[in-house]
C-alpha cells in the first residue's frame, strides 16, 4: 500500500506534463497581449485565459495561474471568465527592457508549467538620419552616397536609400548592408545632366524617418580622376620662378576643369596653395621660391562649373630651384683675451648659420678677415671653416673683424664684428624656467639704459671641453625681455645661462642664473658617514651629490633614524649642508640611519648606516681612566714607602730566618772537636759523633752533629700533657728520627721504659738556600719563629705539641728534662739548641 501510495503523485504529475504539452495547449491556453513592441518606459499589458474543460486532468481542482518574465516571476490578477474559463490580467506599467519573453504558467501540486509564451520587445522611432552626400564615379558612373545613421533605436530598422527623377516617382536607390552607412546607386537609375533627389528612408515598428532631401546633378558630384605633373623648371632670368607642365586624365579631356597647385620645402610643415589654375592650359608659372631649396609638388582639379568634388591629389614632383650668392648679415658672437704679453689678442668668433631665405643655397664655408674686401683686392684671410667657430690671433688693438659666407653661385657681403668693451650696465634680473623637456624660456629685466640687442649663452653643467659652441642665440629687439632657447637642451641636465646686453659702444656685464628644463628625483642619495658618537649625540656627514646624478636642484635632505623598536624619527636638511648631527639619543643602543635627497619632482634613499652609542663619553672614559691611573700611582707610592720602612715592611712581611745561613757554628765550643764530652746524668743527651763545623768555601753545609737521646730518670716523670703550669711549659716528648735499613728514615720517640738503649733522634745539617746543591740527606730543625722553614714539606707544630707523635709515649708523659728551666720553650725537638748562639746554652751541662 505505501508503494501505491507514492507512485500516484508521480503518475499524476507524468500525465499533466503530457495534457499540457505544447500541442496539448492549443485550446486549453490563450495568451494576448496589447502589443508585441512598445516604446521604451511604456506600460504593457497582458492576458491569460485557462479553459478547464479542455485542459485534461485540471477538471476537478482549482486552477491558479502564474506569470514569469525571464525567468522572474510577476504577478497577475486572476478572475473567473465566462464558460468556466480562468483569466488573468497582467499590467507593468513601465516596461525597461529591450526585449523580454512572458510566460502564463498553471501551478499544480507546487510545479510552474508553462502553457503560453510572448515576445515583448521595446524601443524607440528610428532616428533621423543626417549628413547626406554623395559622390559620382566616372569610372563605372556609379553614385555613391553615405550618411550619418543616428542613434541607435534598440529595434529592428530597415534603411534604404530613395531616389527620383524629376517628375517621376521615387524607387529604391540601394539598400545598404547591415550596420553600414553607405551604398552605390547604379547607373541605370541615373539621369545625368539633370537634377535628381536623393534621400534615406529608416523604418521600425515605432516609426519611419527620412533624412534632408538632396537635390543635384550627379555630373556636379563627380569625383575626378587627378593630373599628372610633367615637368618642372626655372626660369633663368627670374631665378625665384618655374614653370609646372601637366596632363589632365582622360575621363575629364571633354570637361572644363578648374586646378590646385601645392607645394612646400622639405623641411616645412605647411604646405603653400597656388589656386585658380585653369586645367585645360597645361602649363603655368609661380614665383616667391627660395634659391637653392628643394621643394615637393602636388597637384588636383575638378570640373569649373559646379561646386563639386576635387580629385584626388597628384603624385609628387620634387625640384630643386637655382642658388644665388648669401644675402644678409650674420649673428656673431666674440671671447676676446690679451696673449703674447699684451701683443697679441686672442678671438674666439662663433657665428649662426645663415636662414634658408638668406642663405639661397648649400652654404660650403666661412671667411673671416682683418680687414674688408675691396674691389680687385682681396684681403688674407684668417679663418677659412665649415664650421660656425672659429679660434684665431690678432693683433693687439684689433677692434673690426670681418665675416662672410660663400656657396657655389658666390660669397655673401662682410659682416663687421666690432670687438667692444665688456663694461656696460647689467640686466636688473633673470630668470628661466621650463618651457618643455627640450626648451627653456628666459625671461629679465631691461637694465635703465635701453640696450640695442641681447645675447644669450647657455651651457650644460658640468661643463665639456670643446662643448656647444651653438649654444647662444641673439635677440636683436632691444626692447625684448624674454627669449625662448632650444638648441641643445635636453631633460633632466643642469644648464648656466647668461644675458649680455649689447649696447652700441659696449657690451654689458652678464647676468647668470640656473635651470632644468625637466627635473626627475636624483639618480642615488648620498653615503652617510659616522665622524663622531657619544652616547646621546651622533656626528653624520655626507658628500655632495655630484650635479650629473641630480637631475634637478637639491630642495632638501632628510635623515631619518630608527632603533630596536622601530621608533623612527626625521629631520630636515638645508640642501647646502653636507653634515647633521643626531641628539638626544638613548646610550648603548643600536640606530639605523638613512639619508633622503629630494628635488621638486621626488626624492631617492640612500642605504642605511648603523651605529651603536657607547655607554660613556669620551670625556668620561678619559676620567676613569686617569682616576684609575692616579690610584695606580698612589699604590706604587705606598709600596715605596712600605718598602722604605723597616718596621712597616715586618708588618706585612716578617723575617723568616734562613737555615743555610744560621750561625750554628759560631757557638760550637772547639773542644768538642777533640774528644767526645759526656753529660751530666740528669740531662740525658750525649754526643754520638763531634760536631762539624763547614768550611767557609763548601758550597753547601755538611752534618754539624749526631744527636743520641739517652733515657731518662726513671723516677723523674714531667707534667701531664694539656695541664696547666704556673711557671714554665712542659717540654715535649723527645723524638728521633731513625736510621737504618729495616726501618728506613723516620722519627722515633725514646723508650719511656728507661731501658738505657740509646736511640739516635736526629742529625743536625746545614743546607743551602734556594738552588744551592744538596748533600746528604738533612734534618730540618725548628726555630723560634712560627713561620714554616723554606723547603719544609711538614708543617710546624704549635708550641708543647707534637702533632706527628701523639701516640709515641703511651702514658702521655714526657721524658725528665733536668734542663727545662733553661732550656727554650718553643722548641720541642732539640732542647738547648738556638740559632742566635752557643752562650745562651752554657748553663746546660748537656754539652
């Protein structure tokens, strides 16, 4: 059941497609409007009416109709017509498209079908043509008309070209091809010699329009065909004249024809017109040519008695008229300087090249003498050039030189070159400013004496060696106070003018000022350099730009700085400086620095320049340096005066006595050299071996004396160690160093048994101070001074100490010293043994 019930919609929707197909249709729908064009902007109308009955499968629901146009839907108003019909109206009451396609649709089940369709198109009345011309061919004698369509009327048109004869009705001239403005009406439909009307009909479904009527003769708009020139020549009395020969065409030998002659130099632009030509002649003269120019020739015609078409013009002839000798004075321009220790004067003479009108031919020199040219006499010449400048010596007190031109028919008359004083009044002011890229105007101000003429120079800056030599111009208006310079002038170059007022007797001094004829920004910016830095202010420098790579003038420079936190700042420059010094500045911090060189057209950056500020000035590290350096000396000054005073140097640096050089033997009785002495009991040493006394000149010190320590009293037993004593401090332990092969070298404390063995305890040495040669091996001894002895591995014991024998007597108690009253108390090894001399042990029976 679910499956039937969704194949019926779909089932339902197939056959509504099929009744209300296109042939389906045709009595179910009708669809009218009120008209298929309409003028742009106007309101259409339109109406659908639905016929149920004949509309299959729409009998029993309701009908609702729609209206789209392009797609876009539109609203109707929908009713019920007679005989069970459904109608729907439709109005737009402006209509602004060109064409569009309405469509009445029937909605069933949410689905637009489409039943009818209209074309709707919009527009306006053909526009009036205009301009209407035409022209005859008397080749094929076809008339050939164009004109002017007007606008466009967005709507089909047709155009079609109307003639008539006189008294006969109009025909269709031509029709042109689509979106052309011009056709050819044949010769069958022609009548020559007659006057005929020609028009231009356009129609559209809006309206019909026709142009002006043109009423002619086609022979009085024949186009004809152009002349040819023959022949050209002068004639050789009246050398500014020449007679022109030529042939009319064939098609125009029976017409009478009325002719143009034109004709120009090679070098003009403007052409010059010679008319009232009558054709049929042939031949005509001219006069008013320049001598020695080439000239090009053109000629066309048309018939006399109509206003018609001229031919087209000629192919052109050229010709060169006759030379004649220069006419006219030459401009000329003088630099005069002393030379030859004032007898000579050197000239520089630089004149323009004479005008075309002047110069009546090809100029093929110059002259220049010192004095003029008589008749039958000719003077010597000083410069003979093809150029416009000359450089030779005088005389000292030439004032008049002369110059002329010369060509092939011969020389021009002398120009007289006066050579004046420099010392005239100057202009009052001057200026120049662009007039394009490849000219400059200069404008002054007359100086208060009028001059009779003006004299410009310019030249490019930097200045060239044998640069423009035609680089000045004269301007004989006294009156003038503006000049226009071309020659040489190029963009982006720097030029010096100068103005000499010329007056009769003298030439005033110049005035000079600067241009561009076009300025652009510099070529590259100038390099920065660092010349000085503390730690707030910073020194740069540059060099100026070289005039070639400014292309204009300098209106500033800006710096600009930045530092590690991109905080940037600028300053501007007078272009007239080359250095700039950066302030306030933060110390031990990183800075980039570039430079901008700008002209009135743009500026350009130059690379970028890096520094570090120090964190001091220099000022202040030649402060810390001389403190420094003044602390450095009081030191040495202290040490000095350390070293100077004994008692103040025992303060730092107290005497260590040197063994080597202890007087041991200065106290050594000299029996005991003889025979070996024995102690008294009580003190228990005696002498194994005597002692040595070393020779004054031995290198090193020898053994002095062997030491045996005997036992002591076995009733005499000193004081416990670590007590206190009233009067004197217990002597220590007595130890030895041994000898022997089982047990090597070592230190030995004596039996506290009293077994009456001897033990050796040490021998006494002497040795020699710091690289002296060693002897045998040594026994170090301990003085009275705390200090540790030089090359002592062992460190001393502290007073009533034995460090390295504690463990030696094992009740703790020291052997019977019967001398400790007299004996030393600082030394615990040998008792009785001072360094200072034998008298202090006189008292000890020991020895």
């Amino acid at each position: 059941m679910a499956r039937r019930g969704a194949g019926t919609p779909l089932l339902l929707q197939l056959s509504l497609l099929l009744l209300l197909r296109p042939g389906a249709t045709l009595h179910c729908a009708f669809l009218s409007v009120g008209s298929p064009t309409v003028p742009l902007g106007s309101a259409v109308t339109a109406s659908c009416t639905i016929q149920t009955e004949l509309c299959r499968g729409l009998e029993q629901g309701k009908v609702q109709i729609a209206w789209m146009m392009d797609n876009e839907p539109v609203a109707g108003i929908q009713h019920h017509g007679p005989g069970g019909t459904e109608v729907s109206n439709l109005t737009l009451p402006q209509f602004n498209r060109t064409q569009a396609r309405l469509w009445c649709c029937v909605e069933w089940n949410g689905t637009k079908q489409r039943v009818g369709v209209a074309e709707i198109q919009a527009g306006y009345p053909p526009a009036k043509p205009f301009n209407l011309s035409c022209a005859l061919s008397l080749n094929d004698y076809g008339l050939t008309c164009q004109w002017e369509p007007g606008a466009d009327s967005h709507l089909p048109t047709s155009v079609t070209l109307k003639c008539a004869r006189s008294r006969a009705q109009a025909v269709t001239g031509c029709t042109p091809q689509s979106g052309r403005s011009h056709c050819t009406v044949p010769r069958r439909l022609l009548q020559l010699y007659r006057q005929m009307e020609f028009w231009v009909s356009a129609t559209n479904a809006l309206g019909t329009a026709e142009s002006e009527h043109l009423c002619i003769d086609p022979m009085d708009v024949a186009k004809l065909d152009p002349p040819a020139l023959r022949s050209i020549q002068s004639i050789p009395f009246q050398t500014d004249c020449v007679t022109l020969a030529w042939e009319v065409a064939r098609s125009t030998v029976h017409m009478e024809l009325q002719c143009e002659l034109r004709y120009r130099a090679l070098e003009d632009i403007t052409w010059a017109l010679v008319t009232n030509i009558i054709g049929q002649a042939g031949t005509t003269q001219h006069c008013g040519f320049l001598f020695g120019t080439q000239y090009h020739f053109q000629m066309r015609c048309r018939r006399s008695s109509a206003q018609g078409y001229w031919s087209e013009w000629s192919r052109g002839r050229n010709y060169t008229t006759h030379e004649k000798a220069p006419t006219g004075e030459l401009d000329a321009w003088w630099n005069a300087r002393p030379a030859g220790a004032g007898r000579r004067l050197e000239v520089q003479l630089r004149w323009k090249a004479p005008r075309q009108r002047e110069a009546n031919g090809r100029v093929l020199g110059y002259r220049v003498t010192l004095s003029p040219r008589r008749r039958g006499r000719d003077p010597p010449t000083i410069c003979n050039t093809t150029h416009t400048h000359c450089n030779f010596s005088a005389p000292a007190g030439t004032r008049r030189v002369y110059l002329s031109a010369y060509n092939a028919a011969g020389e021009s008359a002398a120009t007289e070159v006066t050579l004046l004083e420099r010392k005239g009044q100057p202009l009052a002011g001057l200026r120049a400013v662009a007039s394009g890229e490849h000219s400059l105007w200069v404008h002054w101000e007359a100086p208060a004496a009028p001059p009779a003429a003006y004299v410009l120079e310019w030249q490019r800056v930097p200045w060239e060696p044998g640069g423009c030599s035609a680089c000045w111009q004269m301007e004989r208006d006294g009156a003038a106070t503006a000049a226009l310079i071309r020659d040489g002038i190029e963009p982006f170059q720097r030029y010096n003018i100068s103005v000499h007022p010329l007056y009769k007797d003298a030439v005033g001094v110049p005035a000079h000022t600067t241009a561009y004829s076009k300025q652009k920004a510099p070529s590259y910016a100038p390099k920065l350099h660092l010349k000085s830095i503390s730690k707030s202010n910073a020194k740069l420098c540059w060099d100026p730009l070289p005039i070639e790579i400014q292309n204009g003038f300098i209106t500033s420079y800006t710096i600009f700085w930045a530092d590690s936190t991109a905080e940037v700042s600028s300053a501007t420059v007078n272009p007239s400086l080359s250095s700039f010094v950066i302030r306030e500045l933060k110390p031990s911090t990183l800075y980039k620095v570039h430079i901008l060189a700008s002209t009135a057209a743009g500026g350009t950056n130059g690379t970028s320049l890096t520094l570090v500020t120090p964190v001091l000035d220099d000022a202040e590290i030649q402060f810390l340096f001389l403190t420094l350096g003044l602390i450095f000396v009081l030191l040495i000054l202290l040490l000095i005066c350390i070293q100077k005073n004994g008692r103040v140097k025992k303060q730092f640096w107290p005497s260590v006595p040197d063994p080597a050089n202890s007087s041991l033997g200065k106290w050594v009785p000299a029996e005991l050299h003889q025979e070996p002495v024995v102690p008294p009991e009580d003190c228990g040493l005696f002498l194994q071996e005597p002692l040595q006394v070393p020779g004054v000149r031995e290198p090193s010190l020898a053994t002095i004396s062997t030491v045996t320590v005997l036992e002591k009293a076995a009733g005499k037993q000193p004081p416990a160690w670590g007590k206190e004593l009233v009067t004197e401090p217990p002597a220590p332990q007595p130890y030895v160093r041994q000898e022997g092969a089982a047990s090597g070298q070592g230190w030995a404390a004596t039996d506290p048994g009293g077994t009456g063995d001897t033990v050796q305890y040490a021998r006494v040495v002497g040795d020699g101070y710091k690289g002296q040669q060693h002897g045998r091996p040594r026994l170090y001894l301990r003085s009275s001074s705390t200090q540790p002895l030089l090359l002592d591995a062992s460190p001393s014991p502290k007073p009533y100490e034995n460090l390295w024998f504690h463990g030696a007597a094992p009740d703790g108690s020291f052997g019977d010293g019967g001398c400790l009253e007299d004996l030393p108390a600082t030394f615990p090894l040998l008792q009785g043994l001072r360094i200072s001399g034998a008298e202090e042990l006189q008292d000890c029976r020991a020895f």
